[in-house]
C-alpha cells in the first residue's frame, strides 16, 4: 500500500471511530510504528487530525464544529433552565450522576450544587470548575483531550472512566432529537464517550430544548430505545407527542427563569 492510500484510509477509519491507537493502527496497516507516527505527523501537520497520548482523534471541520459555549449558553436560555429545573427534581440527595458536556447540563449542574452528597461524574471543564466549589459534592472529573471551544474532554481516557462506573443517572446534551434518527450530534469526536455513558447509567435522559427537537445532526449517537427519557419545553409538544411515544416529557419556560 503506497503512503497516500494509508493516510487516506486512516482517515477513513478514524471518521468512523470518532478514536484510533496509534498501536492499532501498526497492525491493521501492517506497518511498524515509526512509519505510522510519520503518517500522523503528516496528518496532523495538514490539520486533518489531532494527535493525542498513544493515538490520534479527527480533527473537526468548520462545519463540524460546536458552537462557541459562551453563545449556546445564551440561546434558549429559559427553556434550559426550565429542562434543569424538571430534571433536578429527579435526583434525590446521595444520588449518583453523569453530566455530559453542554450548556442545559451546566444549568442542571447549578442546581444539583445545591444537593447533599451527591457523586457527580463529568467530563465538561465548565461543570467541574462550578462544582468543585461545593464540598458537598463528591466530584469525579474525567481525563481526556480538550475540543476545540466546547471544554468537553474526549478521547479513550474520558471513555474509560465512563466505563468504569455505574451511576443512578445520566444527563446527556444532543444537538438533534429525531423521530427515526434518534439521538445526533454535531460532530464525531464526542461519540464514543457519548456512548461510553449511555453505557455507565441506571436511567438515561436527554435534556433538549424544543429547537433540538426533530432536527438531526450529521453524526448518529444512539436509537430513542437507549434513551429513558426527553426533557423538553412544550413549544412543539402537541406535534411531537405521536412521534416520541411516552419518552417526552415537557416543562413550562415560563415559570422558571434565572439570570
């Protein structure tokens, strides 16, 4: 296999597995490692990659990446901290949680500081830096690479502590929420660990306001059966109700507004 042709699968492969080692990599492509690092050198130097302790993620194209977290913390702001609100009244004192990455989870993270003795499991920078203010919290932050704006930490460290535990709850972000589609995001890097939760929880919820709802993002997450519920605003409810079976569940903006 000539040089281009490797570098192109790898990409390939990677596009598909959101992860790669650079050890799997020398054995898929029957090489050894100090050709396969070239590779990535090369890769990484043309900006298609990003290279990480002992393996590589895609690097994320303009359209692939989140917005900026400062404007997504602004948008919807109400009906997120309405979700929050619903979603925090779930959880009882001495609960364990996953918080995934995302701004309706940090407005969820807000109010679970104000519980006892709760374990929280994150992998989003802007929650474990607003929770470890609370010593009531037993915090666990994962490892992993930092993306892009989005101060979510990816990779195979984030995916193994998720792999590692086992928590009563697990609140999850999505960019789109679709009948057929089911859970989508906006990009592939976060999947594996996305799924590494799915996979570390009791009860699984998504947390999407009604602009999430019906739209499909470019990368597939999971099917609406491995989720337990949809915590949503009613803005399309009436519309929507068919279509999600008893997943749904709506709370009123209008009621629950913080600054």
């Amino acid at each position: 296999m000539v040089v281009n042709e490797r570098r192109e699968k790898i990409l390939t492969r990677l596009a598909s597995t959101g992860y790669l080692s650079a050890s799997q990599l020398s054995e898929e492509f029957n090489v050894d490692s100090s050709t396969i690092r070239r590779d990535l050198i090369y890769l990484e130097k043309y900006g298609h990659i990003i290279r990480t302790h002992g393996g590589v993620l895609p690097a994320l194209s303009t359209e692939e990446q989140d917005t900026p977290y400062s404007i997504r913390k602004s948008r919807h702001h109400a009906e997120k901290v309405a979700i929050a609100d619903y979603a925090a009244s779930l959880v009882k004192d001495g609960d364990s949680v996953i918080l995934d990455n995302g701004s309706t989870t940090y407005e969820l993270a807000v109010l679970l500081a104000l519980k006892k003795h709760l374990t929280v499991i994150t992998n989003d920078l802007n929650i474990s830096m607003l929770l470890c203010q609370y010593p009531a919290i037993n915090l666990n932050v994962t490892g992993g690479a930092v993306t892009g704006n989005s101060f979510t930490l990816v990779g195979p460290d984030a995916t193994r502590k998720f792999s590692e535990v086992y928590a009563d709850w697990a609140f999850m972000g999505a960019e789109g929420v679709h009948p057929e589609a089911g859970i989508t995001n906006v990009n592939a890097i976060e999947i594996p660990t996305k799924l590494a939760i799915l996979g570390a929880a009791k009860t699984r919820v998504i947390l999407a306001d009604s602009s999430k709802i019906g739209y499909r993002a470019v990368s597939h997450v999971c099917p609406l059966s491995s989720i337990d519920m949809i915590i949503t605003d009613r803005k399309k409810a009436d519309k929507l109700m068919a279509d999600f079976g008893d997943k749904l569940r709506f709370t009123d903006c209008s009621t629950n507004i913080r600054s």
